[in-house]
C-alpha cells in the first residue's frame, strides 16, 4: 500500500469539509438502519424458532432412523449413549411422543401424548409448561390445554382416558387425572397435546427406563445448530440413531424465515445501492472540480494508476467513517433493544391476537460476528464498486487541457 497516497487522500477530504460530513452521515445512517434492521429480524426469527421448537421435538433432534418421518410406537432408542455425550451449554431431554385419543363421557379428542421428565423439562423447554396457568404435572396425571378440557367437559382432578399404541403396537389404554390445564394461544397446542410423565408412560407402553422415542436438544442461540448436529452424527451410530435438526422437524417455520431473510436481503441491496450513489455522486463532482489538479498532478510525474488509487482512498476513507459513525449511532440503539428490548402489545393487539402467548411481541435485537463481517465487507465492496467511474474519469484527464482549462 502507497501510504502516501492514503496520507493525500485523507488531507483531500478535508478540503470540502461539508461534502464529506453529508456522504459520510448518509453511509452512516444506512449503515446504522442495516444493523437495527438485520439485528431485530435476527432476534424475531430466534423467537419464532424457540416458540416452534419448545412446542415440537427440540432445535435437534435424536431419534430412530426414519421415526421423524413416520412416527411409530415400535420404534425407539437408548437414550444413554445420548445423554453421556459431552455437552457444553446444550440442553438433552428424553421424550415419549405417540398419537392417540383423549376421551371422556362428554366424548373423544384426538390427541399428541408427549411423556415427558417433570424433573429436567422447564417452561424454558416446553411450551405447555410455559402456558400452565394452574396446577403441575406430577405421575399418573396429565397437562391438558384449556380447549381440550372444555370439549371434553374436564378440570384438575377428574379422569381422562387415554388410548395409544405400546411398545407392541397393541392400542393400550391408560385413565390418567387432569393435573393441570395450560393455555399458549396455539390452536394446535391447546387443543389436541396432552403431557404425561415419562416414567409412567414408559411403563404402559412397555419401555424400559433407559427407552425413548427421542432425545430432544436444546441449543443455545450462539451455537450453530447444524455443525452440532454433525457432531452427534459423528458421534453416533448411523444405524441406530438419526440426527435432524428444527429445519427438518419445523419445515413451514423454516420455509417462511428463508423467505423472509431473502426480502431483508433485498432491502439491504437496495440501501447499499443507494450508499453507492451518494458516494459516487460525491467523489464524480470532486473529480470534476478538481480536474486541474490532477492534470498538474499528471504532468509533474504521478501515474494514471497512482491518481486511481488517490481517489479509491478517498472513496475508502469516506465509507469507513461512515461505517464508524454508523456503529457509534446503532449502538446505544442495539444495546437497549438487546438488554430491555421494545414491547410492541400496545401497537399490535387486536382481538383477532389476544390471548397468543405463545408469540412473543418484545422487539429484541441480535447479531452474530458473521452478519456484522457480511455488512462491514458488503459497504467496503459498495465503496469501492462506487469509485471505479470517478477514479477511471480522473485518470484518463489530458494533463496539457486540463491545466489550461479546456
């Protein structure tokens, strides 16, 4: 690097003070709108997925080869080799899930039991626990929605007949008493999912204590769920276990924040464009103003190549300040979101939305190292995609017309 051109460049700047700050605050502003932008709709989708999976099977999920495609009693798994894997930050909880039917005298509903260990499962992990307004799930009893028990014409305390597949494949049934009634606001959830204790369960469906339909992990935000999924497989035999992670397990979920991500990427595009603009239309009436100069420049020796350089500094120059300035202004911004975030009930709530509990409308905001090294490089490569016209107009002046103002 020609530290003298960059010394040059920097002393150019300074001589149109006011152009400068105007580009410098426009980059920094878009800048700062990038990183609010893609860190609150990071923080959305973190809550989307967390909603999805506390309410299914896990970020990443352990279970018999082709069980996550077509679920069967028959089918389980040693839930010891899993559970003595090494796990740093990750969550592993055994789970019981099977289809079956919840009846009473008042008449039947179809249901999802998921058997489940009260000691380890935590609202954090399970979104019936979230939504448990009154009562607990203790052994021989069962968590049941507040939809379901209305149908059903059920409180905490009377009995509820559940039918399901064993360990055979034979339809059992088993009379459990309502320990609880939840309420998540999920139409799904609420009506049809019954939890059950994963001991009891195990007895009835004739599993051992150490059987499972599956092991489900949760896995903190700063961990990427796909390389921690080829861990598991590396560490797991591929005949007897079959790692999927929430893309798999959550594919609506996973297809609609795809598609969101890919808009959010056209929007920062389209403010990259616009970035691009205000430096190409600053550094081309520099160039214009100073065609003189770079014909003097020219004529005393400097190269065309130099004098492209010079003026790609400036372009540089411009768009790290602005980067700079952009941070500072994001900033306090980011910290707020992220440490208290911003409650949007009051704006949103309708009657169509209330009693949803299960989405969380706290505006937060995330970003990982990845997504802040994707901004910084996508607005040094605008900077200087943005340059290249004014630098090339520069070199290509006449030295002898331009000193003499033609």
């Amino acid at each position: 690097m020609n530290w003298s051109l960059l010394v040059i460049a920097s002393r150019n700047l300074s001589r149109n003070k006011r152009r400068s700050a105007v580009v410098a605050i426009s980059v920094a502003i878009g800048v700062a709108v990038s990183i609010i932008l893609l860190g609150t709709r990071q923080s959305a989708y973190d809550r989307m997925i967390d909603a999805g999976v506390k309410g299914s099977y896990g970020t990443v999920t352990v279970a018999s080869p082709g069980y996550m495609r077509d679920p069967n009693s028959k089918m389980r798994i040693n839930i010891q080799p899993v559970l003595k894997l090494p796990l740093n930050q990750i969550i592993a909880i055994p789970r019981i899930t099977t289809p079956g039917m919840a009846q009473t005298a008042q008449g039947s509903v179809g249901m999802q039991l998921f058997a489940i260990d009260p000691s380890k499962e935590s609202p954090a992990t399970n979104l019936g626990l979230f939504g448990l307004k009154q009562g607990k799930l203790e052994d021989k009893k069962a968590l049941v929605g507040d939809t379901m028990a209305s149908r059903l014409g059920v409180t905490i305390g009377d009995p509820l007949v559940l039918s399901f597949a064993d360990g055979k494949g034979d339809i059992t049934n088993s009379v459990s008493e309502i320990g609880g009634i939840f309420h998540t606001g999920s139409p799904e959830m609420d009506e049809h999912v019954v939890l059950t204790t994963l001991a009891s369960t195990q007895a009835i469906m004739g599993y051992s204590g150490d059987e499972a339909s599956l092991v489900a992990f949760f896995t903190p935000h700063s961990i990427d769920n796909s390389s921690f999924a080829k861990s598991l497989k590396k560490s797991l035999s591929e005949s007897e276990y079959e790692v999927t992670t929430w893309h798999q397990t959550l594919p609506e979920l996973y297809q609609a924040i795809t598609i969101d991500t890919s808009l959010q990427r056209l929007l920062c595009g389209f403010a990259g464009v616009i970035i691009g603009i205000g430096i190409l239309n600053a550094m081309l009436l520099s160039v214009i103003e100073r065609r003189r100069e770079f014909g003097v420049v020219l004529a005393v020796g400097m190269t065309p190549r130099e004098l492209i350089g010079l003026v790609s500094f400036e372009a540089l120059l411009l768009g790290f300040v602005g980067l700079a300035l952009g941070a500072v202004i994001a900033a306090p911004i980011y910290y707020y979101l992220a440490q208290y975030g911003f409650d949007l009930t009051p704006y949103i709530a309708s009657e169509d939305t209330k009693g949803i509990d299960f989405v969380d409308t706290v505006l937060g905001c995330r970003l990982t190292m990845t997504q802040i090294t994707a901004v910084s490089l996508f607005l040094i490569l605008t900077t200087i995609i943005a340059s290249i016209f004014p630098a090339r107009k520069a070199a290509n002046t006449e030295p002898i017309a331009a000193i003499n103002g033609r």
